[in-house]
C-alpha cells in the first residue's frame, strides 16, 4: 500500500457556483484518475466516501470527491437542484480534471450519486471504466426518503425535509425531475467497462436495482455482491472491500504503469506531495523516488536533497564513464566507489577558479576508489577519464536553462 495524501481543491459547478473538492492522491506515482459522486445528500466527507477514496489511493489511484451543488462545502442552493444538475456538476468536475489534472478514466458513484455517473458517462470520453455502488436504476427511487412531503411539495412548491441530519429545501422541480429521467435509458449505446456493486441485503435500493443496471449494460460489465453490507456503506472494511474490488477489477481496463511513463533520455517531472513543506516526487522515466530538504531547513528527510542529487549525478556518471572505459580497454579492475561532497568555498581558496560575484563558488570534491588497483600509472590514467564524464563537463561548463510555463493540452 501506497502512502496517501489530500488536498483542496475548487472549481466551477453548473450553475455557476464554487464547488468544493478533495483530492486523495498517493505519495508517489499515480497510475491514473477517478471522479467520485456520493449518495443522495450525502457529501464529500461522508465515511463511504472518505474511506473509498483513501484506499484508492492507496492502490496508486487519484481520487476527486466533491460536494454537490448546495451540499457541504460548496455554494449554491440545495432547492434551486435536481438529478440533471448533479449530471451536470459531474462533467464539469471532469472538465476541470482534464485542465488541471488528467482526466478521470474511472468514474464512481454511489447510491444516486452513482445513477448520476452512469448518466453522466456517455458525455465524458476519457473514462474507461464505470462504477456503480448501491445505485437506484431510477432516478425517482430516492423519493421514498421524503415521501411524507411529497403531497406538500406538489400543492406548495416546496417543503423543508430533514434528510441526514440536515434540513434541505425539496422543490417540486426537483421532484419532476427525478420522476423524469430514466437511468437505464440509453446505457447499451455507452461503450465502457461496467462495474456494478450492490448488496442482496440492501434495505434502502433492493438488489433489483442492480439487475435492471446490469442487464441495460453491455459487455464488458460484471456484479459484485457486497454480502451484508448496509447501504450506505457505514462499516469501513465494507468501504475497503469496494476499493480493493474496484482497483483489482478496473486494472485491465486501464493503461499499466509503463505506459504512462516518458522513457525518453534527459526527460524528468518533479511534483510536490503536497504533504510536507518541500517533498517531490521525482519521476524519471518508469523510475520514481522522493526529493526533500533536512528537518534542520524544515523539511522531513524524506528523500535526498537537490543538491545531493546533483552529487548523485556525478558519482553516478563518474562510476559509469570508468567502467565503461575499463570494459573497452580490457582492464582488470575490481568496484568502483564515488564520494561525492558538495560545499561552498571561497574564491581565494581556489587557484584554478574564475572570479564570482558572490566571492564563493560551489565545489564538488569528489574521492574515487578503484578496488585492487595498484598501478599509480593506471591510476592516473582512470583520473583523467573520471574527468570526461559527461555530468563533470556539463557542471564544469556554463549549462543553458530555458525556463516557461507549460502549456495545458
């Protein structure tokens, strides 16, 4: 299991309001992304939400959870909402993934939150694999919630329902709007993986609705029975089992980590975590690892340094450029090992330096050690070729840097 972290995150809803977010990520690489929409009224923070996406995470699967429009943290008016504007909200969140994240190739809902991704799958294209928890095959299912009202709401407009704790504002169109939509519509022209998951004991949305869910899909789709699980999902190793089902399942539908790596020569993407003041994830090629600074500088000693990566480098290429020659030259040497320390020194301190602005210059002393050589000749010869590593011309010459700001595609 992957190391986890979260993060804030807003963006444009429907109805033009800020929608509130949370993105659970892994400390490390992300294999890919998932939109996630949670139950009727529920929010973000709900513990079947909360408890999926942290253990996706944890599988190296970034997860965005947000509230709905009206509900939790984000604004807007709960009564001024329907079904087609959660649908709504959803393509936006996908809209802001793919600008500023990646867009989500999974999508997962639960309970009406998860009728609304299998609406909301045929208008986004990057998702692959779809996922249903517990979900309603009719959107007016959740009705039954506030069924005492529903007289009051048609004569009235509207009626305040205490829902989960919360009083909330049910409009009339709101009611017709559940009435209206039909979630199974449509869904055979949907070309993704399916994923349906509901439990036999569900006392809220009858398995059943699972049935209606499965047989509107088509192929690739499978059913996992979630045995004695509630609803809403409320024991968290019900929650863990859906995640694990969920990356097991998904992982043939989605692109293998390889692939998504740039394998090019000299190409490097350095991220912050986000979970400390300095820690990156150093991503190089399919090769990944953390950067961070000192507890001493404020950092968590996590990773190495710049500047011991830097020094890494240089051992790195020096080890490499010996060996090499050794290889070529037929020569009988035994390991290589590389100190490399890096300081900063005074100009006067050193013969062979041009003059700095700053009076110091920074030093790379580095201490090699050849095992069984006992040649001084040879010795000195190997020196000289240390000194053609390519990361010692590169620090010893004026390295050009171009600096801009990536474009988004």
């Amino acid at each position: 299991m992957l190391k986890t972290t979260t993060e804030r995150v807003e963006f444009t809803g429907s109805t033009g309001e800020k929608i509130a977010g949370k993105l659970d990520k892994p400390i490390g690489p992300i294999r890919t992304y998932a939109l996630y929409a949670h139950c009727f009224t529920c929010t973000k923070e709900f513990i079947g939400s909360r408890t999926i996406c942290e253990a996706l995470a944890s599988h190296g699967i970034a997860v965005l959870r947000f509230d709905f429009t009206g509900l939790g943290s984000s604004g807007g008016d709960f009564g001024e909402t329907n079904f087609l504007s959660n649908v709504q909200d959803l393509i936006a969140a996908s809209k802001f993934m793919e600008d500023e994240l990646e867009a989500p190739s999974l999508l997962i809902g639960h309970s009406l939150g998860g009728a609304a991704v299998l609406s909301a799958a045929k208008h986004i294209d990057s998702a692959k694999v779809v996922i249903s928890i517990a979900a309603p095959a009719d959107a007016d299912h959740v009705i039954h919630n506030f069924a005492d009202h529903v007289e009051e709401i048609e004569t009235n407009g509207s009626a305040q329902v205490k829902l989960g704790g919360k009083e909330l504002t049910i409009s009339k169109q709101f009611l017709e709007d559940l009435r209206a939509q039909n979630v199974t519509q449509g869904l055979s022209d949907v070309r993704k993986a399916f994923l349906i998951m509901h439990s036999p004991t569900d006392n809220m949305v009858g398995i059943e609705n699972a049935g209606r869910i499965f047989a509107a899909a088509k192929h690739p789709k499978s059913f996992v029975s979630l045995d004695e699980a509630d609803h809403l999902l409320t024991k968290p190793e019900d929650a863990a089992y859906v995640a694990a089902n969920i990356n097991t399942w998904a992982s043939r539908y989605l692109p293998r980590p390889e692939d998504k790596s740039q394998k090019w020569e000299g190409h490097v993407r350095v991220s912050e975590t986000r979970a400390s003041k300095f820690q990156n994830w150093v991503q190089a090629g399919p090769h990944g690892f953390m950067a961070d600074e000192p507890k001493s500088y404020g950092g968590t000693e996590t990773g190495p340094t710049p500047y011991n990566l830097l020094a890494a480098a240089l051992g790195a290429c020096t080890n490499m450029t010996l060996r090499n020659y050794a290889s070529l030259k037929n020569l009988e040497i035994g390991q290589i090992n590389v100190e490399v320390e890096y300081s900063k020194i005074h100009i006067e301190d050193c013969n062979e330096c041009e003059q700095s602005e700053s009076g110091k210059i920074d030093q790379f002393e580095r201490r090699i050690e050849i095992k069984g050589l006992r040649d001084p000749e040879l010795e000195q010869k190997l020196l000289s070729i240390a000194d053609r590593c390519p990361v010692h011309r590169t620090l010893e010459n004026q390295a050009h840097i171009v600096t801009n700001t990536k474009k988004k595609t």
